[in-house]
C-alpha cells in the first residue's frame, strides 16, 4: 500500500507540482478519430478485441468501465514522481488528500470528484443520457453533469461528423420518443427525427446537464465532468451499427428494463425540449481577469468551462519570450496542447507523436499550496504561443460568480 511519505516526497520533490503518465482508454463501439497524437501502429495497442484507443484520461482517479477484459488500472493516471517508483493518483488522494488538494476540499469532497478527458471519434457517438442522482443513484451510481471545450489544436481535420444532435425539438412529446423505444429493434428508431444538430466550433464548448439527450460528434473534446460513467443509450443504430438494447439498460434497475414510461421518465423533459436550448447550453471564452492586466503580465487566460459548481476550466496562454506567475485558488491537474517552455522545474513540450506507454511533458497535476502560493512558467519560444488547458473540481472559489442560477 502507498505511503503518505512517499506522497509528500513526490510532492516535495517536484515543488510541489506531480508529473503524470498518459492513460489511454479504448473503447471497442467506436472508430479511433487518430487526432490524439499517439502513434498509428498503437492505436489497438490494447488488442483489435478491446477496440481503438480513442481516449486519454487526465488526472485520473477513476476506472474505466470498460467490461471484464479492462485491466485493473485501466483509466487510472500514474504520477511519474522525480525520485522512487510510479503510484496511482487515486492511491495519492487516498492516503494523502490534504496535500494535494487541501484540507476543507477533502472534508467536503472526500476526494478528486473529477473526471476529464480527450475523446475523439471518427463519427459520432449514439445519441444517450446520462441519468439524473435521482435515477443513478438507484443502481449506486451519481449523476454525470458534463461539458465539452473543442481545441483548436487537436481539430486541424473535423472528420466525418461535426456536429452534435442534443436535446428535442420544442412541441416533440413524450409519446413520440416512447414510440422509438417500441421500434428498437427494426434497426434506425428514428429518434434523430427529434431532435436538433448543431454544427461543432472550435474554441467553444457546450453544458451537457443530466437527462439531456445528446449524440456527440467528431470534432476532439475536452471533456470536464463529474466523475461517474452511468449512461443510457436512446439510439438503436449509429452509422450503420446496430446497438444491442442492453445499451440503453446498463444503469437501470432489472425490474424497469422493460418499462417504457419509466425509461422516458429518465429525460428532464423542460432541459430537452428548450426553444433557447443554445443560447442556455453553449459556452464561449470568458476573460478569467482584466485583459490588459493579463497582457502586461505575460499571458491570457479564459474560462472554457463554467455555469455550474461539479467543475470548470480554463484555457492558459502564456506569450512568446515571456514569463509568468499564475495563481489559482485550487488544484488542478492540466495537458499542455502547443508550445514549449517550464513549468516549475519541470519542462513541458505539447508533443507531436506519443508512442504507447511512452512518457511525455504534457501532463500535470499542481496542488492546492502550489496552485495559490502561483506556478512560474517560462515561454523561451521566439514566435509560439504556449497554451495550457486546466481543469478544476467541484467548488472552485474563482469560478463562483460564473455560476448560473437554476
């Protein structure tokens, strides 16, 4: 078992900040979009039966539910300590919470109640729900509120599908989707009919709340959420696919497996069929202080992700030939996604091609001290940018005053 002394060595050792090992996830129902930098021959470095690798975890204290064959680990990230040997991050929240995410977020949190990601597909995925505390905490789950930023440095090539069907059309009934469940197994159900797509655009991002019906498409996502993976599927078939009606069940009690009324019951009906559901749901970049301030300092920074108390981010741009010092009222882990530079003592480089299992420079994880006390980062670069993506956990002070009301 791990140490708390080994935690505080690692932690010490690193001023205070923890390198972190990649952690790829394959899922085996969608095709790899081959945007994430790893390399093409490690694309089913997990075995053809396992699917594609088409997702990198980051900061990761939760496993994947990826069925009998995942491994052990598999969606849980590695700290890469300066002295000693590799532990998981969700063994160092453990054992050492409070010095990597403060004491009063331990007392109220427990723990890294986040979840974020990469994903990226060729196509899109089905169109599915993740269920409301109310419904997930039936099957001894929680709810799974989500966002969605799409960098622009991940999305040279858009692929086959740039836009997301989320939500229902205003005047569509409940009648209506009970009618596609009845018709799951003649092959298309027909529930897109319903609904509305929106064309993706980078450098913005979406509020994804429980109980909204959404179908995301093939532009690589970063993915804060709350850490949970319950789900149900409402699409029988996707590009040709034909899904199993076990996908829409997975997180439901036995005895509703079968019961249509109780499976609609699962959508926030008013979420869904909003008539101003962009104009509610969509995100745009939100000056995290004064611009001038940030220019004179050296950088700029925006919040990509805000509205709601589970999570937020923010996307970091420190400029060419500069340095800066840049405090955050918590902790955070963060992917480097263009530039070069130091973090710290640590250097830092967006890479171009990972190899499986290889270590890289573009993953973090700052602690709460680190975080306040504020992390010096160097650009060297003559002419490049260097961009950092942040994500932050439930009840981040700085992201309060952003918080919608509901």
């Amino acid at each position: 078992m791990l140490n708390p002394s080994e935690v505080r060595d690692a932690i010490d050792a690193g001023g205070r900040i923890l390198k972190l090992e990649p952690c790829w996830v394959p899922r085996s129902f969608m095709i790899p979009g081959r945007r994430l930098r790893l390399h093409p021959d490690d694309l089913y470095a997990f075995g053809g039966h396992r699917g594609g690798i088409n997702e990198r975890w980051f900061s990761s204290t939760t496993k994947a539910a990826n069925g009998p064959l995942a491994g052990a680990d598999e969606g849980l990230s590695y700290v890469h300590p300066a002295r000693g040997k590799r532990f998981l991050l969700k063994d160092a929240v453990e054992v050492a919470g409070d010095l990597l995410l403060g004491p009063d977020v331990m007392r109220r949190e427990k723990g890294w109640n986040l979840l974020c990601k990469f994903f990226d597909n060729m196509g899109p995925i089905p169109q599915h729900l993740h269920q409301t505390d109310e419904f997930a905490k039936l099957v001894g789950r929680k709810g799974k509120p989500e966002a969605y930023y799409f960098p622009p440095q991940y999305n040279q090539a858009f692929n086959n599908f740039p836009h997301t069907y989320m939500g229902l059309e205003p005047g569509t009934t409940k009648e209506q989707v009970r009618r596609c469940l009845e018709n799951w197994k003649r092959g298309d159900n027909k529930i897109l009919l319903h609904s509305r797509a929106y064309q993706l655009e980078p450098g913005t991002g979406w509020q994804i709340d429980p109980g909204i019906l959404h179908a995301p498409g093939s532009l690589v996502t970063y993915e804060p959420q709350v850490n949970s993976d319950v789900f149900a599927i409402f699409q029988s078939e996707v590009e040709g696919r034909i899904l199993d009606w076990s996908v829409l069940t997975n997180d439901v009690l036995p005895e509703f497996h079968n019961d249509l009324d109780y499976l609609v019951s699962m959508l926030d009906w008013q979420g869904n069929v909003n008539p101003e559901f962009a104009a509610s749901n969509k995100t745009f970049p939100r000056p995290a202080r004064s611009v001038q301030e940030m220019e004179s300092a050296g950088y700029s920074e925006n919040w990509i992700t805000y509205g709601t108390g589970y999570y937020s981010a923010k996307e970091l741009t420190v400029l060419p030939k500069r340095i800066a010092v840049i405090k955050d009222a918590a902790a955070y882990g963060m992917i480097v996604v263009q530039g070069r530079g130091t973090l710290g003592d640590y250097g830092i480089s967006a890479p171009t091609m990972i190899r499986f299992g290889q270590l890289t420079e573009d993953e973090f994880f700052v602690t709460a001290d680190a975080a306040k006390e504020g992390v010096r980062i160097q650009n060297p670069s003559e002419s490049d940018p260097l961009v950092i993506l942040k994500h932050f956990g439930p009840g981040n002070p700085e992201a309060e005053p952003l918080r919608q009301k509901k």
